[in-house]
C-alpha cells in the first residue's frame, strides 16, 4: 500500500499578505518530498479561492500536486467546472487532484452559491456524472432536472485519464454517494474507528452499484495544532462530533500525528493531508512548523 501524505493551508491571513510567502512554503513542501498542497473552500473566511491557489501552485513547483478539500459543486455550472480542472490539470502536467463536496452546513455559505442546504445534495448528483463525461467523451448531450446542455465540449482534455474525483462527507447518505460516484474518500474530522466503519460502507455501496472502489483511495484530512483553538472552530467541531474528544481529532503534536496516521493506516486509509489549522504568521513560521512535522511523517511515506 503506497501512503502518501500532504499538506493543507487553510486560513492564513500573514501567509497570504506575505509577498510570494505561500510560493517559499509550497518550493519547500516540493523540495522535502510532500505529496500535495491542499486548499479547502470557504467563502465568507480569510482563505484563498481553491482554483486560483492550485492555479499558482501549478505555476511554482514542478512535482508537488494539488488539490481542493473540497471543492463546493452545488451552486456551480458543471461545464465549467470541468473546464477549470481539466485546465489545471493539462498546465501541471497531470498533477491536479479534484475532490469533491456539499460545503459546510453553514447558512452564510449556502448563500454564497445561492443553493439551499436540501437542494445540495441532487445538484452534486446531476452535476458529477456530467463532469466525468465532459472530461472523457467529445461532446455531451444531457437533459436533467437541473442542466440541459446540447452538444458541450471541454477542451483540452485533462491528462489524466480519467481524472479522478474524491468525494468528502461522512454521513451515512454521503459515504454511499462516494460508493456510487467517487474514486475516493478523504474524510475529516474524524477517529481511525469511524474512518473503518465508512471504509465498509463505501464498498459496500460500490458493490451494489457495480463498481469497486481503489483500496488505496481512502484518505483522511488530519487537523493539526499546537496553539489554542479559536472558539468558532472549537463550536463548530463540538456540534459536528459531539461523541468524541477533540483530542481523538485533531493532532497537537508531531507525536500524536505519527499516532494518528498509524491507526488510520490499520482500518485502510493511505492518503492524508495534514491541515494546519494554527494561525501562523510569515511563511518562515510555516516552513518551521511544516519541517517539524515532515521530520516526524514523512518516513511513513513509501
């Protein structure tokens, strides 16, 4: 089993006012031996577009891949999102790694895409076929509840063929769409015994839809820290695991992130992004940390 681990850069406000800060962090991720950089999507916090990150990542490093944990699909035209991809991934070469989600269950950002929260999940459902065929076939007709397109093309075709898609989400309803439509699973917030039960779920689902799903496509999203968390976060992940200790979530040390991974890795998981969610300054405090962590992690890569 190949483990593979990343990194993700969330809010960053210091970074980001940093003339070509997040270039020296991604030139250093690249040259340490990361697999990715990863940029989640929230509108209404201080973090950067997903599509314009990965875009500048592509332009700064020639080996480092990248991806979007996750991109909001709902509220978004399909043809143009799979022109978006298709474009990173033909610039990079093959190093775009797309995954897929609903968005938080937050009412500013249902907003922002102009989509309500019940109407999310079937606008994904329409819209994640219709991307895959406008990746791999020359034009595509379709007629749905939501789209009607005749004759559409995206061109140039990503290099990866196909172009694989992750899906986030860990309700139960979540992990069968992944069953059905993903390639993969990168899951958050979460314990290794929860990632094992959603593991079944997930090939289950496929087996009833005629599909089997890479062993090697469950990933998991690790939130790591050192500081004290912000109260937003702190309410936020209270409301969204209120079973589990923060501690069993997220990782406070180079240490506890070694053990984490390990106990992702026996229930099936082998991709991970560690997230860092310390709201660090410069792009030397980032490297700093990113190089403690990657002394303790990156061995676990093979």
């Amino acid at each position: 089993m190949k483990v593979r681990i990343g990194f993700g850069i969330g809010t960053a406000p210091g970074l980001f006012a940093e003339p070509h800060g997040l270039a020296r962090v991604a030139d250093v991720l690249d040259a340490d031996g990361w697999d990715s950089l990863w940029f989640p999507e929230r509108v209404s916090s201080n973090q950067l577009d997903p599509i314009v990150a990965m875009s500048y990542v592509a332009g700064c490093c020639k080996r480092l891949k990248f991806g979007s944990a996750v991109s909001v699909v709902p509220g978004r035209n399909p043809v143009l999102l799979a022109k978006a991809f298709a474009s990173l991934d033909v610039v990079s070469a093959g190093r775009c790694l797309p995954a897929f989600g609903l968005g938080i269950a937050d009412a500013g950002e249902h907003q922002a895409f102009g989509v309500s929260r019940r109407e999310r999940a079937p606008w994904l459902e329409e819209a994640m076929p219709l991307i895959r065929r406008l990746w791999a076939e020359e034009t595509v007709d379709h007629h749905g509840p939501r789209f009607s397109i005749r004759g559409a093309r995206v061109l140039p075709k990503p290099v990866q063929q196909p172009l694989e898609v992750w899906l986030g989400g860990q309700a139960p309803s979540e992990l069968r769409r992944t069953g059905r439509l993903g390639d993969g699973w990168l899951a958050s917030f979460t314990t290794a015994r929860q990632v094992g039960e959603g593991i079944e779920i997930i090939k289950q689902a496929a087996a009833d839809a005629d599909r089997e799903i890479d062993p090697e496509h469950y990933g998991v999203l690790i939130p790591y820290a050192t500081a004290e968390l912000p109260p937003v976060l702190l309410k936020r992940l209270r409301a969204r695991r209120a079973d589990t200790a923060i501690s069993d979530v997220i990782a406070t040390s180079p240490g506890a992130l070694k053990d984490m991974i390990d106990a992702f890795i026996e229930v099936g998981a082998s991709k991970f992004v560690v997230f860092g969610i310390d709201e660090l300054g410069s792009s030397q405090e980032w490297i700093t940390e990113i190089k403690s962590i990657g002394s303790e992690v990156l061995n676990k890569q093979t």
